[in-house]
C-alpha cells in the first residue's frame, strides 16, 4: 500500500515539475559578483540570498513567503512606560494567560529599561529626564 502511495506521489511531482516553468538553471556561484547580486526578501533573522545560493532549491516551486510584522519592531513602535517614581516593577506580559513569567525590573538606574520576555519598556520619570530617555537597558 505504502509503495503504491510513494509511486503515485512521486509520478505526481516530477509532472508538476515537467509541467511548471520554474525549471530555470540557477547560475553557478562563481558568476554572482558584488555588482550584479540581487537578494531575495529579508527575513525576520536577517537571511537573505543571492540567486545562485542552493538554499533557494526549496521555493522552485512556492515563492518565499516573509512575514513583515517582525516581532522586534512592533514591540519598538511601542512607547516606553513611565512608572512615576516607583523604584522596581514587574512585568507579566500584561495578560495572565497569555504573557510569560512575572519578572521584576530595577528603575533605579536612570533610562528606559526593557523586559528582557516582551521588549515592553519602563522608566522611572523621578531619575530619568530628557536626554535619559535613550539610555536603554536590558533587564533579563
Ligand atoms: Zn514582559
């Protein structure tokens, strides 16, 4: 049954490939130089590849899907929270059930201080004025 099933299968792919137009030869890695590169999308963890990288073999026959809502930058467009003149806070993630483990964070250094599970950041406004606000700390 199994190898009826992997025949099938197999019969069906190399069709789909005999029949796509994707089948283009990549060029070899000695031609791609500085000048005629071209890059594929960015990802999240910063990959992104030349035409002739063997790594593209997977997207021959799906393009390559990015998710543009990069976690670190949504958390960046958030402003920093002061806290008034409280010396430490905590930070659940802000919903019990969906938020990481209750941490604790000093203010007492003056800067923005950032939870080292979401990014949210926090700062004291008593310590922290003006130019202060872009030290950044990582509380981990
Ligand atoms: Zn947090």
């Amino acid at each position: 049954m199994n190898r009826l099933l992997n025949n099938a299968i197999t019969r069906s792919t190399v069709a789909i490939r005999a029949s796509s137009n994707l089948t283009t030869k990549a060029p070899t890695a000695q031609s791609i130089t500085q000048q005629n590169a071209q890059f594929d999308k960015v990802t999240h963890t910063g990959q992104a590849w030349d035409q002739a990288d063997y790594r593209l073999q997977r997207f021959d026959t799906s393009a390559k899907q990015v998710n543009p809502n990069v976690a670190m930058h949504l958390v960046d467009q958030r402003p920093p929270e002061n806290c008034g003149d409280k010396r430490v806070i905590y930070c659940d993630g802000g919903h019990p059930a969906l938020g990481h483990p209750k941490v604790y964070i000093n203010l007492d250094k003056p800067g923005v201080h950032a939870c080292g599970y979401c990014g949210n950041r926090f700062y004291n406004s008593h310590v922290t004025q003006g130019e202060d606000l872009k030290i950044q700390h990582l509380n981990c």
